[in-house]
C-alpha cells in the first residue's frame, strides 16, 4: 500500500484529505471546506512550549506543596494544601468528590505536564520516537479532564463567603495556583502538534533524518 505524502491532512472536523503546504513564518492553515485551522508555522514555539511547561511544573508542584490559605476563627488557625483537602474529604466520608477532585486538579493536570515536557524532550533531535505519536495522543485526553481553572474559581468564591466569618490570610499555594491556570493556557495555545508529528519515526522505520 502506497503511503500518503507526510504533508497530507484529514480535517479533525470533516474528514477533508487535504496537503498542508509548507508555511511561511508566522502562516496559517485553514480547511478549505470547514475552515478549522490544521497548522501554523510559529516560530520558536518549541522552545515557547519548553519553558512554560517547565514553569508549570515549578508551579504545579508548590500548588501542591504549600498552603492555600491560612484561616484564623476565634484564635484558632489552620491550613491545608489540595491533597491535604482530598485526604481530609476522604476521611469525612466524601470519597467521591475527594476521588473527583484527586482527578480533575492533580492527577488530569500532572500527566499534562509530564507528558509535554517527555514530547518536547524527545523531539528535541528528530527522529523522535514513536511512542512520542501515543503521548501526543493521550495529551488530548488529559488536556480536556484537567479543570485547575474551575478550582482556582471555588477557592476565589470561598475566600469571598469566608471572608466576612473568618481572617483569611491566602498562602503561597493560591498564588502557585494562580500561576497554573495561566501557565497551562499559555502552554497548550503556544503548542504546536503538527511540528512535532513531522519529527516523530513512523511505524516502517521511516522518519525525518535532520531537524527543521
């Protein structure tokens, strides 16, 4: 069987085969049928989606390694961090939420990191691997479960309900929150797919020799 030249597409949204041409700096392409958007040549994006990752995952782990907040009611003050939370709901008998907010806010965001940071590192020298083609696969599933977002709004809503009992003083963790949202936003709009799939090896042994 004849392979499909590498510069050759499938729409995500009609199906349309259509050849991406090899675009000019700063270029955009559009399905002509849809017009969903299959590629852009963003200079440096690589090295763009480098850094935010790896600024995600310094924020990632003080999100989770220091206090969100410290709260003081009638001289008595406590603090927690977001496993601490999920512990705490677990032992108060709420497994099902702690399980939901184990996934949506640690684990669905960690695997997103890590395995932006593993693409990146191994495309680094193309040909990259083929298993760098299943991660990327497996980016979009963790991508669509990670909800630090919505969690960064229910900590904003407490802080304003609470604040009228109770001292709220925010920790270094909200802040290293905070940061996540916009560090993963940034990181997977600055991502590139397309540059990547044309480093990986294919199934035959086949692949890109040299870098672009």
């Amino acid at each position: 069987m004849e392979h499909l030249s590498a510069d050759v597409v499938a729409c995500p949204d009609c199906d349309l085969l259509q050849r991406v041409p090899v675009l000019p700096p700063g270029g955009t392409a559009c399905c002509a049928r849809c017009g969903l958007v299959l590629g852009s040549n963003k200079p440096g994006s690589l090295d763009r989606s480098m850094a935010l990752a790896t600024g995600a995952l310094i924020a990632f782990l003080l999100a989770n390694m220091e206090p969100l907040m410290r709260v003081s009611v009638a001289g008595e003050t406590s603090s927690t961090t977001i496993l601490g939370g999920v512990q705490t709901m677990w032992l108060q008998g709420e497994k099902i939420t702690a399980l939901l907010v184990a996934l949506f806010v640690f684990v669905a965001p960690a695997l997103d990191i890590v395995f932006m940071l593993a693409v990146l590192l191994a495309s680094r020298r193309p040909p990259a691997p083929r298993w760098v083609g299943a991660l990327l696969r497996w980016m979009v599933l963790s991508g669509v479960w990670s909800m630090v977002g919505v969690m960064m709004l229910g900590i904003l809503v407490s802080l304003v309900k609470i604040s009228s009992l109770a001292t709220v003083e925010p920790g270094i963790g909200i802040f290293a929150v905070g940061a996540l949202v916009f560090l993963l936003a940034g990181m997977s709009a600055g991502f590139e797919p397309r540059e990547i799939w044309s480093r990986v090896r294919w199934a035959d042994g086949e692949g890109p020799e040299t870098g672009r």
